[in-house]
C-alpha cells in the first residue's frame, strides 16, 4: 500500500469513528489490533469527544491479560456490552483498566475475518450512565463487519505491496509472476523448437479440511504438498501457486514431438497424483486428499499465455467433471466450448449493433402506490430466444460492450420517462437504471449523460442511477467528482445490494447518495431468521439518521412485507407486487388499482393466509 492510499484509508477510519462516536452519543469510539499471537492489543485509531481526555498514546502495547476474560468470547465473534462498569468483579484487571481511562460504560465489537480475530471496535462512555439496547448493539454489529472489510482490504493492499511476486504463504511465485515466466518459456520453446507444457494442478476438496480443521491446518497442509510438488520438478522447471488450492507447473525443453511432451507431463502428473494422495500428518492428524490436473501442450510462442492458461484450465475442470484424482489434456472438445462462448460473444456484438434488446420494467411500491421503477434489459436473440443477463451481460463486461450497451439503456430509460411525463399519473415516476463499473469509469460519463438528458428532453429529477458498493472503492475523489456534477444538475443516486460488499461506512457521508437497497438475501426468511432481521433493522435505523431512502428488494412473501412494514420500511420492489412489466403493462397501472392490490396483500397477512 503506497503511503498516500494509507493516508487515505486511515482518514477516512477517522472520520468514521467521528461519525459513529457522534451518532451513538459516545465519548470515545476506536479501533485496536491484536499481535498475531494475540498477546498485545494496540490501539490504532481514536476519536474522542470535546473535553474527553486520549488514551490511544497510553495503549499502544496493552498486554491482553488484562482482557483475560473478553478475549475467547471475542474470538468467537461475541460483542461485549457493559452497561455500567461498577457491575464488574470489584478487584478484576478488567474493571482496573476500565476505571484507569475513567470508562463508566463500554461496548467492545469483535472484528472478525474468515473466523480469525481482526481488531476490536469499540465505544466508551465516560460522563453519563447508559444502557447498550439490542438495536444499539444490532447497528454497531454490522458497522463492525463494514470495518473488517476495510481492514481486510489494507492488509490485502499491504501484502499486495510487499510481496508483489511471491506467495506469502508458500513462498511461490504467485500468479503476476507466473504470466512473466511462462512468457519466457514460450519464447524459449520459439528458440529451440522444442515443445512444453503448463500444468495445473488443483487440490480437490480442500475446503472440507478448512472447515473440519480449521485455517492454520488447511495453511500446514498447503504448505505440505508444495513441498511434495516441488520435490518431483527439475530445477528448470517452474512451480507458482495461482489461487487459493491451485499450483501450476511450468515444464520445458519436453521433446521435439508432441508425443514426447505428452509422455513426459502425464509422468510427472500421474507422480503427483500418487504422491499428493498419499496420508499427509498434520499434527495429531493424517490428511489423504486427492488432485485434479490440467494439461495443456505449448510449441513456440504463437498461443498468447492468456490463451495457454485458460486452456489448462478447462483441462483441470474437465479433470474434476471426470471424477476427480485424474489427469486430463486439453483437445479440441474443449476448444469447441469455448468457441461456442466465443459466438455467443459475436452475437452479443450483433445484438448491439441491431439493437435487439429491450427494456422491461419492475415497479417499485412506497405507500401503497407506485413511486417508480427499475429499468431491466432483456435480449430476445433471432434464432435461440430469450437469453438471460445472467448469461450475457458477464460476456458485455469482459468484451467492453457493456459500455454501449449500458448507454442504450439510460436513452431508452430516459426516452420512456418523457413519454411518461406526459401521462398524468404516471408524470411522478421515477426510473432507476443500473450502471456498470466499467460504464461509469469511462472519463466522458458525464458528458454523454448531459447530451442524453439533452437530447431526450427528461427531467433530471426522474432518473435514479443505481450504482454498487464496489464501485466507490477506488478512486474515490474522480467518483466524488462525477456525481457530483449529475447531482447539481438534478440526477439522484441509489447504492444497491447494500450490506453486500466490504467497503466501509464512511462513503455514505462522502458521497452524494439519496437512497440505499437491501439486498435481498438479507430480506428472506425475516420471520424466522433473526440474524436477517437484525442486520435490517440495522440499515433503515442507519439510513433514518442520514435521511436516505430504503427500498426493500426481492420482496416476494407475504410475511416478508409484514416484517419489513413491521420494522419501518415503506419502498418495496419484488414479486410480491409485480414481475417486470412492459411499458405499455406500466401504462395500465392505475393509482387506486395498485393501492387496491397492497392493501389485498396486507389483509391477507393479518388473517394469516
């Protein structure tokens, strides 16, 4: 991590724990971090309210066996909430430290990662009395796992900076360079003339051993059969490891012929394949495990490494489809699948450039009346039909094409909007329309957005652009600056999938967001699920305080809208109420017709049917 982007990271941690300590009425709120031996805590971040003495100076290195009796309960993801400090053992360390720093209330949150113990989060009240309710404590438990993944991200960043070509772990080059390697094996292979090949090697199963032994066994075990890898290469050969289970393995100078190449890669992997699945100790444990193995053959350097690695990965997952613990090329059926992805691309192109999309649109409910809609594209291709976005708007993405395709939309969305304009009780609506990353990186964004709201004649007002948290990670001031710019003009902005992503808390102070959607998974089962239901409450008590606007997404129960009424929530948008519908379909909705249909399912709910 550069020191810039540090600087960044832990202004905008500052500027939270304001936020947060001012919000709940605290007079401290900070963050600590524990030594990996969980020995030490440090204090790494604090806010204190005017006229409340610093501790941060003072716990810079506290030994935890004065939170003796908090750090196991932490560790399993437990918040501490104390109310009232004198309640504690009269002469316990804890209760020591706590009245040292003057501390009448605390609450400590657990910042956990992958079951590991992060950092702790916590509040101090030092100049009232107070009581940690369950909705204060719900809010604070989700402003913790915000916080996690921000410090999840800086020590990815920092990895990312230290260890720029190696694996930390295995001690491996890692995939960035792997790409450098095999380049130089492909152009040796174009010297000599003799041929190479690219294994990938993938552990089966590995992710039973994580959650059977936990995450240092599965780390030992990685460990291990690296070593066992690298014991049957030849010191030409190249070893890295690509992901979290994956290895691949470079081998050159295998023969003139690609028989010869063949032979001497399917040994090596076959030894692999005996040599992995063979009982491994791990401490008071023997773990047997079995591998998955791609081959791909290379000769000069005409197949472009990019090419050469998505071949050996198709080989490795045929390898798994086989059954596992097997070896397998890559041939020509393979290569047909993946030419057969590849006309689906071409199609994509044509599609565009026909304009055989549409738009369809799903209503979005607030008091009983439709407030809006989402704009939804669909594509119905010539000769195969209805094909999903799931299926091609990954394919946009990857090709660049999302771009036009996502400037169709918005022209579309805001052409539909001026003809509703003029249909008198549709004239409020507005229409949010979803924006790829890569869409609104483009520098001309915002210049292609005015000629649009210019050339289609729409009010500003009306249109929503429906942006996602990770969106608002990077680059965070050149975004700043593009809403910015739309929203002088009128152009409101909507965080989707909220609560999804890892990004932290402090963006929704920074930028210029006027409404948050709950993602649906947090929205299933809320009568039977009280983790979902916390982390509900939770978001509309946070967007109350910032005066943000809630939609409830993939609202399709009964129950479900029940609850969500139940806990303050007034925008719906799901199933429950209507699929996407055409524009003519949106055209036929009546004002007392919709409000007809909510109150039916409202009555349906209290006689409880």
């Amino acid at each position: 991590m550069t020191g810039a982007s540090t600087a960044y990271l832990d202004d905008a941690i500052e500027q939270a724990l304001s936020g947060i300590g001012e919000f709940f009425e605290a007079d401290r709120s900070y963050l600590f971090s524990f030594s990996p031996d969980y020995q030490f805590a440090k204090n790494t971040h604090e806010w204190c309210a005017i006229g409340v003495s610093s501790q941060k100076a003072q716990l810079q290195q506290l030994d935890t066996e004065l939170l003796a009796s908090w750090m196991q309960p932490l560790k399993e993801g437990t918040t501490i909430a104390i109310s009232d400090v004198s309640s504690l053992p009269a002469q316990s360390a804890e209760r020591l430290l706590l009245e040292l720093q003057h501390i009448r209330s605390v609450i400590m949150l657990p910042l956990i990662s992958s079951g590991n113990l992060l950092g702790m989060f916590g509040l101090d009240i030092v100049r009232t009395d107070n009581v940690w309710w369950d909705e204060t404590i719900a809010a604070l438990e989700l402003i913790a796992g915000n916080i996690a993944g921000g410090l999840i991200r800086q020590a990815v960043e920092t990895k990312a900076e230290r260890l720029a070509f190696y694996d930390e772990l295995t001690s491996l080059p890692n995939r960035r360079l792997l790409l450098e390697l095999l380049q130089q094996a492909l152009a040796n292979s174009a010297r000599s003339g003799r041929f190479g090949a690219l294994l990938l090697v993938d552990l089966d199963n590995f992710k039973s051993l994580n959650e059977s032994q936990g995450h240092q066994q599965g780390d030992q075990y990685l460990q291990m059969v690296a070593q066992i890898i690298r014991h049957k290469l030849r010191d030409s050969d190249v070893m890295a490891r690509t992901g979290g289970d994956e290895f691949a393995v470079v081998l050159s100078d295998l023969g003139s012929t690609s028989q010869d190449a063949a032979m001497h890669a399917r040994k090596l992997a076959d030894q692999l394949l005996s040599s992995i699945n063979c009982p491994i100790p791990l401490n008071e444990h023997r773990y047997q495990a079995s591998v998955s193995v791609g081959i791909s053959l290379f000769h000069g350097d005409k197949t472009p490494v990019d090419e050469l690695l998505k071949q050996v990965e198709m080989a490795m997952y045929r390898a798994k489809a086989a059954g596992r613990n097997s070896v397998e090329f890559f041939d020509t059926r393979m290569q047909i699948l993946a030419e057969q992805r590849g006309q689906l691309a071409q199609d994509l192109h044509q599609a565009t450039r026909q304009q055989q999309f549409h738009l369809v649109y799903q209503p979005i409910i607030r008091q009983k009346k439709l407030c809006g809609v989402e704009a939804l594209i669909r594509w119905h291709h010539p000769q195969q039909g209805f094909i999903s976005p799931g299926i091609f708007i990954p394919f946009a993405e990857q090709s660049g094409l999302i771009v036009p395709i996502g400037d169709w939309v918005i022209k579309q969305a805001c052409t539909q909007l001026v003809r509703w304009q003029k249909i008198k009780h549709l004239r409020h609506l507005s229409c949010s329309v979803n924006i790829s990353a890569l869409q609104f990186a483009q520098d001309n964004f915002v210049e292609k957005m005015i000629q649009c709201l210019l050339d289609t004649g729409v009010s500003p007002e009306r249109l929503k652009l429906e942006l996602t948290e990770g969106m608002l990670i990077d680059d965070v001031e050149n975004i700043r600056t593009k809403m910015g710019k739309l929203q002088t003009l009128g152009v409101t902005f909507s965080l989707d999938d909220f609560g999804t992503g890892y990004s932290s808390l402090s963006y929704l102070h920074r930028f210029p967001l006027s409404q948050l959607k709950i993602d649906q998974q947090f929205i299933r089962n809320l009568d039977t699920n009280p983790q979902n239901k916390a982390i509900t409450k939770a978001i509309l008590a946070l967007a109350a305080s910032l005066e943000l606007e809630v939609v409830a997404e993939g609202v399709e129960t009964q129950a479900e809208l029940a609850q969500l009424r139940a806990l303050g929530c007034e925008s719906f948008q799901g199933f429950l109420f209507s699929k996407p519908l055409s524009s003519d379909a949106i055209e036929s909705f009546e004002p007392e017709t919709l409000a007809k249909l909510f109150d039916l399912q409202i009555a349906r709910q209290k006689n409880g049917s």
